[in-house]
C-alpha cells in the first residue's frame, strides 16, 4: 500500500510540473533585428493563458495582463532595457501554461 501512495505522489507531481509554451510574434518593426535580445517574464495567477493573438493585439480592447502578476515591471520597456535594446526590431509574446499558474513572457529583439 505504501508503494501505491508513493507512485500516485509521483504521478501528481509530474502533473502539476506538465506545461505547455506557445510563442506568438506581438509587434515587427522597420527596425533591423540587430543582435541584441531582451527578455522580461512574470508568473501570473487567475489567468487565462489561451488567447487568440487577435485577442491580444491593442486593438482589439482586451487587455493581456490580467490576473495576479508577481514582477509589477514586466513588459516591453523592461525586456528592451535587459537586453540594452535602444530600437527594438521585433516583439514574440510567450505563454507557459501550467497546471496552478501561467508563466508570461516578452521577448525583444533589436539594435
């Protein structure tokens, strides 16, 4: 009976670790891609992780950053300013989903 609870244990903490990724591009630019990349992340509670990226585009009146966010300063400026990007070339948004939160990701390329 132990090896039973140990087994189910293991198979529930495989399950709670299980995630899935998809990368989207957000924003191109005119701007050459350069070599420089920036990165700025957050982990996100109570939110929802599958969105079109029409639905994440500012045109359409929905908003990405919804639900509990841990780093306040994620976004665009912070990802150019860790990747010392002075004009950004291109944007990719990244969503990490896994089972009790999200993980948020922009990813800035440029000169």
């Amino acid at each position: 009976m132990k090896k039973i609870s140990y087994i189910l244990g293991a198979l529930g903490f495989v399950f709670a670790m299980n995630s899935c990724g998809v990368t989207t591009p957000f924003i191109v630019t005119n701007n050459d891609l350069g070599e420089k990349v920036g990165t700025s992340s957050t982990i996100c509670f109570f939110s929802g992780a599958s969105q079109s990226s029409a639905a994440m585009a500012p045109t359409s009146g929905k908003t990405i950053f919804h639900g509990l966010m841990l780093n306040k300063n994620f976004g665009i400026v912070e990802a150019a300013e860790n990747g010392g990007i002075e004009k950004i070339g291109a944007v990719d948004y990244k969503i990490t989903s896994y089972v009790f939160f999200v993980k948020k990701e922009f990813i800035v390329a440029g000169e």
